[in-house]
C-alpha cells in the first residue's frame, strides 16, 4: 500500500458537504483514508474574484498507481458535481494528488509532488496539521519550514 495526500477545496454549493462526500466515495471505491485534517476557509488562488474556498488535505492508503489514483479523483470530482471551468476557477471540489509515497513524478498528465504545493499555505495549513514533519521528496524541508517559509515571504 502506498501513502497518500490528497488535497481537497470547494468553493462552489454546499462546500463542506462536497469535501465530505469526496471523502465518502474515495473510501467507497478502496482508498484507506487514515487521517484528515480539520476545514480551513481560504481566499483564492491565482483568479481571487470568486467565492472563499473550504480547504482541508487527507492521508490516505491506496493501491492504486499514480495515474489511476488521478483518474480516480477525476471521476469523483465529476461525480460531486464538477464542471469544466476556467483554470483556478470556481468549482463544486478540487481533488488534487500532493504527495504519493516518496516519488518525484513529472509527465504530461501528473506531477507529483504537486508543482505548487510548497506555495500554497491553503494546502500546507492542513497538511501541517497532520503531518508537519513530513519531508518534501525534493525540496528535502518538512511540511511545517515549508509553510514557515510561505508565511516569511508574505508577512
């Protein structure tokens, strides 16, 4: 089994019921969810006129390879009721892969760990939360001097 964090936002509907029944159908379809962390309500990211996010990232068990768990979340996301939109747009739930066991993984498709991950306190907040001394396969700095970092260049 292979350890993964998962990122997960809505800013579209009921925002807490669409992280929720993400989770329910991850756990529906195999995946081992071993740890979440609480919501966070965030501003957005890259478009900020749009509604507030709801933010929070899961620990999780899955056999699944890289490429099908991105499929995976593909599928839930239109199942939570996911639209196509602009990029950084509103949506009804964002599931993102960002970080799958140790791996450094760059293709058309998928990067991992996700390419922004180490800008974004919106996701290093939660994941702080449940695993702030988790090293960063690349950048080789914990989850916690990660967020350190983000929060010294803006402050």
């Amino acid at each position: 089994m292979s350890i993964v964090y998962v990122g997960i936002g809505s800013n579209l509907g009921d925002r807490e019921k669409n992280c929720s029944r993400s989770i329910d159908l991850l756990e529906k379809y195999g995946i081992v969810v071993r740890q979440r962390s609480s919501l966070y309500e965030t501003i957005p990211w890259g478009v900020r006129d749009q509604p507030l996010f709801l933010n929070m990232v899961i620990e999780a068990e899955t056999e699944l390879k890289p490429q099908e768990l991105l499929e995976l979340l593909k599928n839930v996301e239109i199942e939570v009721g996911r639209e196509k939109s602009s990029r950084w747009g509103p949506r009804a739930i964002d599931l993102d892969i960002l970080l799958y066991d140790d791996i450094s993984l760059n293709d058309e498709t998928l990067t991992i760990p996700h390419p922004y991950l180490h800008k974004r306190d919106f996701v290093l907040i939660p994941l702080c939360e449940i695993a702030h001394d988790l090293k960063h396969p690349i950048l080789k700095s914990t989850m916690g001097e990660l967020l350190q970092m983000v929060r010294n260049k803006s402050g």
